[in-house]
C-alpha cells in the first residue's frame, strides 16, 4: 500500500495486511488467574489502497485484536477484518446480511464492546452494531433485534446497577436533531428521545450520571460541501454556538437545560455524576476540531477539564483539571454515572500520539505517570477490578503498548495500586496493532 503523504498511513498508524491467529503467547512476568476474558480493541486499517492526499483516519475499515486470557495464559491472539462495507468484496468472502441503515454501510472501525452475550462492532454517524462471534469472526449486521430505529454510537455507557446502555446517537439524516436510546440488559431497545439541536454536530461521546444524561451540541458540524465531494463530511464552524445538555434520564426534549460554554470540542469524558443540583461532567477538551486539520484530530492541545452544570440558576463553571496533553480518558465503570477518584489517560504527543499513561486522583488533585520507555507508545487504558467488590483502585489497568525499535506490540498489566512501578505481565504480541480508537475487557460468562 502506498503509505507516502498521509501521517495516518505511517509508522505504526499503517494498516497491518494480514489477519493472524495465534496461540499460548509468551508472557513476562504472571497474569493474575482471575482475569479470565477477552482484551479487545478496534481500529482502523484499511483493507485495500487509499489516496494518502485524502484519507481520513476515522474512515478506515474495522479490525478487532484480540487478547484471550484464562487461568495465568494468554491463550490467543486474534485480529479479524470486520466484514462490513467494501471488506467483503476486498477480501472476497460472503457479505454477512443483516440490516443496513439508510445505505450507510461503512466502517464499524471505533469501538468493540459485550452486551447480552453478544461481541458487537461499533461505530457513530449512521451504522449499525456488526455481530462478532468470540473468536472475532463477522456474525452480521445487527440492529438489537430489530428494535433500533436508525444508527447507533461508537460510545454507549452501561448503566452499573441496570446493565442497560445508554446512547445519543446522530447522523445527518435526522437534520437538527439527536436520540437519546436506551437498551436494556437483555439487548433491545426501549426508549428512544429525539433531542432537538442547532444543527447537525458530530457528537462522538455522551455523559450519563445516576439522574441526567449530558448531550454535547458543539461547533463540529455536517458539511454538505465535504460531503459531496466524497471527503470526510465534518467540519469546525466558528459561527455554531457551543452548549452542553442536561436532560434528566425520565425527560423528554422539552426537559433539557441547555448551557452556553466556550467554543471547544470533546470526543471523550471520563466521568459524570449528580451533586446536588449541579452535574459533573469531566472530559479531554480540545480548543477545535477539523477546523484546519482536515484528516485527523491535531487542533492543539487536549486537556482534561471539568464542567459543573448548576441546574437551579443555569450557570456553569469550567476549571482545567489537568493541562497535559491527553485522551482516552477511563475509569473504574463500576462507577459509571457516581461520584469516583481516579481516573486513566494517555498523555498525548501533537497528533495523539501516546507516550505514557497517567493515573489522576481527582480527591487530592496529584497524577501519576506510567513511562513504558524510550520509543515506546501507550494506548487507551483499561481499568478491571481485582474483584466484584473491590476498593475502587484495586484493580488492573490493561493497555496496548508499541515498540518502534521491534514493530511490535505488547498488551501490559499494570496493578493500579502500583501504577509507576513494574508491570504485572506483558503479553508479547506475534505483530503490531496499529494506532487505533478503543477496546475493553469483556470478562467471560460465569
């Protein structure tokens, strides 16, 4: 594949052009035997020739790695293209079925997640959830038994005490609008919520909180012009005002307070919760997004930053929590929508690329910094706890982690409690996983 003019098809954003599987890894250090599950992570990697002028990195075709780990091994790794869009004709195998949502069958290339026993493949903007099946082959295109109404979200929240998913999900087709979704435990939808907007934002990411969910209408927007001319159709608008929604989880549209904030743009929060009458949002906040950088997000420096939303006088307050470059924010989410203390990012170089990852203790405002190493890169991190009932840092965090002198990457267990100190295991990969969006544990039935 020509690689030359595109920084997104270089080092290790190129794609990798086989699909391996393989068995018993070899290990550094012991996996603790009561991780037993899946690491999962999805990304881009395009399955043919792309023009370098113009590839977006949010476009490339899906591929799900996979790390399955039982009783102290790492018993597998597995990478799989995902069998949707043009994948199926490029790799010439059946195309999967399923239902396609307004012709928009393209890259489920941003998230990978377990619901009610299902691996589903997922990503925002008009596509459907693709079925994967444990070892990551295509299943088919889902819709939550036919129960979804349009397009679903790279970014659903699991509500910890219901086991429902909770979404707001948008594609240019619904115009000036948004839709709250909730889908239960069991996988099916049940309530939808139009949520009106200024217009049509790209909006990648929600809050939910034990009472709100939090809606983001901020100035990256549908661009006709763009999108007629093939080109990845979100854009920065200056003239679009920035708000932040709050809409009780009960509401309907008429019950969202909206608040004016300044103009910005957030792909991922780390948490909300209620306080009172005021909500807490905490997210990585960029200063603007694809205003000049059209083919990747490198619009200045991402910090992490706090909004708090005072629902009885309508006033907002923002404070920098952190002004480090960083993203990929995560959290114990066993406290999804609660009060919580710590926090994991990765601390971002210009073009987010990962060097370390940070642990924030948001009680007494200290961090910490886990360095993996000269020309060593850190992805996303994941947090798992030791236990069902364990304190809220006693866990693992579990994160990608390439090396550009070997080309090669390694999936490491850190112990939260000992988060700068050496890794518990590092599962040695058979290839690289080139840079990519997002992953999760999904820990086995039973």
């Amino acid at each position: 594949m020509t690689v030359v003019g595109s920084a997104y098809l270089e080092g290790n954003f190129a794609p990798v052009t086989d699909e391996v599987t393989a068995l018993d890894l070899p290990v550094t250090g012991r996996i603790p035997e009561t991780l037993r599950g899946r690491y999962l992570r999805n990304g881009p990697n395009p399955v043919g020739p792309v023009d370098p002028a113009t590839y977006h990195w949010f476009t490339g075709d899906g591929m799900v790695h996979g790390v399955r780990l039982l009783d102290g091994k790492a018993e597998w790794y597995r990478n799989r293209w995902v069998r949707a869009g043009g994948v199926p004709a490029a790799l010439g195998v059946p195309d999967p079925g399923g239902a396609i949502h307004a012709d928009m069958d393209f890259a489920a290339n941003t998230n990978v997640i377990g619901h009610a026993g299902k691996t589903l493949a997922i990503v925002e903007a008009g596509g459907r959830p693709i079925e994967m099946s444990y070892e990551l082959d295509t299943v088919t295109r889902g819709d939550f038994d036919g129960t979804l109404p349009n397009g679903y979200t790279a970014h659903p929240k699991r509500d910890p005490d219901t086991g429902e998913l909770h979404a707001v999900c948008y594609w240019w087709g619904l115009g000036n609008q948004v839709q709250y979704i909730v889908v239960d435990a069991s996988g099916k939808v049940t309530k939808v919520v139009p949520i009106e907007t200024t217009g049509a934002p790209m909006l990648h990411d929600m809050g939910l909180s034990s009472g709100h969910v939090i809606v983001l209408d901020l100035p990256c927007v549908f661009n006709l012009d763009l999108a007629m001319s093939g080109a990845f159709p979100y854009k920065w608008d200056p003239s679009y005002p920035a708000r932040i929604g709050v809409l009780p989880r009960s509401g309907a549209n008429s019950d969202v307070k909206w608040f004016e904030i300044d103009p910005c743009y957030v792909f991922h929060p780390m948490n909300t919760f209620d306080d009172g009458d005021r909500v807490v949002f905490d997210a990585v906040r960029h200063p603007r997004m694809f205003a000049d950088q059209l083919l990747g997000p490198d619009e200045g420096t991402p910090t992490l930053d706090r909004w708090t939303l005072d629902l009885s006088n309508g006033k907002v307050v923002e404070e920098r929590l952190d002004d480090r470059g960083q993203e990929f924010p995560r959290h114990d989410e066993r406290l999804v929508g609660k009060p919580y203390r710590f926090g994991y990012t990765v601390a971002t170089l210009p073009g987010l690329l990962g060097a370390g990852n940070v642990k924030h203790d948001l009680r007494d405002g200290s961090s910490e910094v886990h360095d993996y190493g000269a020309q060593r890169h850190a992805a996303e991190p994941v947090f798992i706890p030791a236990t069902a009932d364990s304190a809220e840092d006693d866990g693992y965090v579990m994160t990608l982690v390439y090396d550009s002198t070997t080309d090669r990457s390694d999936l490491v267990i850190l112990h939260a409690q000992d988060f700068t100190g050496e890794p518990v295991a590092t599962v040695h990969l058979p290839q690289r996983v080139p840079f990519g969006f997002h992953g999760n544990w999904v820990p086995d039935a039973g």
